[in-house]
C-alpha cells in the first residue's frame, strides 16, 4: 500500500495544501527509522479506548499515527482508508492543535478526512482505496477557489456529509458534528467523544485518556513479569 500512500500525498495532498513531498519507506518491526521521522505504526489491536486509528506525536514532538489493523478489519472497515485518514490528517496538522473560524465565530478542528469520513467518498490509486480529504476551500478561506474537496463530494464549506463528522469549538467548548450516517452508527459522537480518541485529544489532556482493555491486560502481564 506504501506506493499509493506516497502517490497520495505527493499528487493529491501536497497541492492542494502546499506541502512539501513526502518519501514514504518501510522499516521492519526491529529496524529504527531516522531520528527525524514522522512514523506511520501499524499495531494488531488498538491500544485506547474505541479508536481505530489516531495521529499523535512522540516524545521527540515529531507526528505519529497509529493504525490498528485487527480493530480496523473487526469493524469492517478499510485499512488503506484507515491508514490515509490519519496521514492526511498529520500531514495538514501535525502537532494536532490547529483549527479555522468561521463567519459565526465558530472554530474547526483542521482534521481534513473527518468531514468526508466514510469508504464510499474515498478514490482507487493503483488498486489501493485511499481517504477521500477535504481542501482549504471547505474551511471558507478567503479567495479560495476549486473543489471543497478532492472527490468533489461537497457542496458548501463546513458541510459534514453523511457517515463524516467534524469538531468544532464554540460557547460549550468542542462538541462534535456528524453527518446523517454517522448519527446511527458506531462512529457516532455527538457531544463526548471515546476517551482515547483523536478528536478527544482537543478537549482533554493526556494524563485523561483512557487505556482500552486489552492494552491494560498487557501492561499487567508485562508487570507481573518484570516482578518475578
């Protein structure tokens, strides 16, 4: 999938929001990348609390996303979807602090596949289906001009279509918006976010998220085995 990862950003992505090109590599499990690396990690379980996926960054204050391959499949969703969700999000937003105000005052989160979140709106590149992503014209930039967002799927800025959501922050602090189809699946959020979730993050420090089961059992196993 790595290819088409890298096809993404380079073709698709960087243009659109004037990045620089990425060289995506792979490095094997017992390998250490560069000290400068942005790492995309792709774990079996998920190791928070009702998230799939999440972008964070490390010790060294470099971008990392995680990506939980047994989870993601469990919940009959797209890995390569999966994936290019939070590597486009890092990418626009890599310390994941950055937000757009609107006209009534309200403030986006700048998370860019939130809003088209669903494997309907994503496109094919190569045989691999990637993340459909939104532009700066979604966010009511001044003189922005061309698509809302790549696949053309919206019609006005700030829309949230059906299955997406976004975060916003007004006089109640960061409350979510989801589209139609999320308000009746399990991506649904409407106020309070899963504890370890990426758009928790905003509103929540840390030291707050909350480990998901299984991550907890190893830490206990993994500390009942450093006590022997």
């Amino acid at each position: 999938m790595i290819p088409a990862f890298q096809t993404q950003w380079n073709r698709d992505l960087a243009p659109a929001w004037e990045l620089e090109l990425a060289q995506l590599t792979w490095t094997a499990k017992h390998q250490q990348p560069p000290a400068t690396s942005w790492w995309v990690v792709f774990l079996d379980d998920s190791d928070q609390a009702n998230a799939l996926a999440y972008h964070d960054v490390t010790d060294a204050g470099l971008p990392i996303s995680k990506v939980f391959a047994k989870t993601i499949l469990a919940d009959k969703a797209s890995l390569s979807v999966g994936a290019t969700h939070e590597i486009c999000e890092m990418a626009v937003d890599p310390t994941i602090n950055l937000a757009a105000q609107d006209s009534g005052g309200t403030f986006w989160a700048y998370e860019v596949s939130d809003p088209v979140e669903d494997d309907a709106y994503g496109y094919d590149i190569d045989g691999v289906l990637v993340t459909d992503f939104v532009t700066p014209a979604w966010f009511g930039f001044k003189n922005a001009t061309g698509p809302l967002d790549f696949q053309r799927h919206a019609t006005a800025p700030f829309q949230v279509l059906s299955g997406g959501y976004a975060q916003q922050f007004g006089p109640k602090g960061w409350t979510q918006v989801n589209g139609d189809k999320a308000r009746t699946s399990s991506k649904a959020r409407v106020l309070h976010p899963p504890a370890g979730s990426r758009r928790e993050r905003r509103a929540k420090a840390r030291l707050e998220w909350r480990t998901s089961d299984k991550q907890a059992a190893r830490n206990a196993a993994r500390l009942k085995q450093s006590t022997r």
